[in-house]
C-alpha cells in the first residue's frame, strides 16, 4: 500500500472511530442516568407535541415535564439528566425555562446532554441559518458548558389562538421585518422529531 493511502485510509478509520466514541459517549450517559427528564416550554402547543415525539423516540424512559408545572429543586434532586426544549417567539425562549438554566447554572449545565428549539425559521438560506443560530446562542447563554446536541424543529402558528399582544407583535413582524404575508401555517414535524430522540440512544 502507497503512502498516501495508507494515510488516507488511517484518517478514515480514525474519524469512524471518532463518531463512533462520541456516539457511544450519549448512549452511556443515559445508560448511567436513573431518571432522564425532557423540560419543555411551550406557549400555544407545538413545543409540547415535539417534546411528547422526541420522548418517543428516546423510549418509555424519560418523563416529560411542562416547566411552568415544576419545582426547580424537587427536579434537580430527582434526574440525572435532561433534554431541555422551547418555542421561540419575538420575546425569545421560554422565560420560565431561562430562569432555571439562569438560577441553577451549576447543577444544570452538566447533566443536559441535547437541547432544541421550535420556531418558524426554516433555516433554508444563509439568512434563516444565522436567525436559529442566533436563537440557540441566547437560549443556551447561561450554560457555560453546552449541550453536545441540538436541533431545531418547524412550529405551528395559527392566527385565530393568539392572544391579543402576541397577534398585534406578529402582524408588525411579519408586514414590516419579513415583508410577507400574516397567515397561519403548520409546519411541525413530528418524525424529525422522533428521529431526534432516537438518536440519543444510538
């Protein structure tokens, strides 16, 4: 075998073996864990239906929690780990679910091992790209150690449930930022989702 082969094949096997050890790596935190939580913020539904495909996919093991019905402590005490996850929304991420990565920093940053965020942005151009990335830099920002995964999912906006102030926020953002059309869309993705969850055990 020439050289530059060998050279090449050994990068291969050592980038294989890479993933590989960083696949395993998750699988073994959530083999070790006791409890595995999924937190979730959501404001009008879509956050909550991603978190409950997410779970599927990780299996019976993890319980989901809504984080406006949790008791910051009591939950620290009883998981190992945690998958965290928020709609955004022009006012950011959850602000209940920013308080806890906020308030207890220390205890949380190192037993959250994938986090995600459910928005409108499809990321389909460098513009969208930057806007989800952006949207993770604020929702991670109180963690000084980030989780090794994360994902963004589609969202669901549907005029007719928003509150007041939100439709009136909305209507100006999309006439006046996005220069389109205020319509009500879906575009959730339940499989995605699922496959989410999936490969945190594989």
């Amino acid at each position: 075998m020439q050289r530059r082969d060998f050279l090449l094949t050994l990068g291969i096997t050592l980038v294989s073996a890479s993933a590989f050890s960083f696949g395993q790596s998750i699988q073994a935190k959530i083999k070790r864990s006791e409890k595995i939580a999924l937190i979730y913020g959501s404001r009008y539904g879509a956050t909550k239906e991603t978190a409950k495909w997410i779970a599927q996919g990780v299996g019976s093991s993890v319980d989901v929690l809504n984080i406006e019905n949790i008791d910051f402590e009591e939950t620290l005490k009883k998981y190992d780990t945690f998958i965290i996850g928020s709609g955004i929304w022009i006012d950011g991420a959850h602000k209940r679910l920013m308080e806890l990565l906020s308030t207890h920093t220390e205890e949380m940053q190192t037993k959250i091992i994938a986090s995600f965020i459910v928005c409108g942005t499809k990321g389909e151009d460098e513009a969208g790209k930057a806007r989800i990335e952006g949207y993770f830099q604020r929702f991670h920002k109180p963690l000084t150690v980030k989780p090794e995964i994360h994902r963004h999912f589609g969202g669901r906006m549907v005029i007719e449930k928003l509150s007041e102030k939100d439709r009136k926020l909305l209507d100006n953002f999309y006439n006046n930022i996005l220069k389109k059309e205020f319509v009500s869309w879906d575009r959730t993705q339940p499989k995605e989702a699922e496959k989410f969850g999936t490969t945190l055990l594989t």
